[in-house]
C-alpha cells in the first residue's frame, strides 16, 4: 500500500446495475440534502435506466459507424 502512487487511474470501466442500485440505496439511507427519500429509491432507480438508455440511444444516432463494444464483447 505504502509502494503505490498517491493517484492511479482505473483500466477497468466500474459501472453497472451494482453500483447504480448500491447508490440509491446509499442516498436513501444519508441524512443530507443530497439524499433521496427512501419512497423515492424505485423512482430513482428507473429514471437512471431510463438515461442510461436514452444516452445509449443519442449515442448510436450520433456515432452510428463506431463499433459497438457489447456485441465485440461476445
């Protein structure tokens, strides 16, 4: 630990459902502005796959000759 750099960047994209639930449900759970109302967690959680997918889409529409990294993936 005491080798390491004080600052490294990641080569591994950490993003998914996981984190994306672990997060609403960490907000749910903090008691500051930027929490979410417990009762508001599905809501919270759909509207973020709901971007997710939106971005996706403005994505092919906007770069539709770029290879897409899911299907190389299989």
């Amino acid at each position: 630990m005491f080798g390491l750099p004080v600052l490294e960047f990641s080569t591994k994209a950490r993003t998914g459902m996981g984190q994306w639930v672990s997060e609403a449900i960490a907000r749910a759970m903090s008691n500051t502005f930027a929490g979410i109302a417990p009762a508001h967690v599905p809501g919270f959680v759909i509207a973020q796959i709901l971007g997710a997918l939106a971005a996706k889409l403005a994505a092919i529409t906007l770069f539709p000759d770029e290879p897409d990294p899911d299907k190389d993936a299989a």
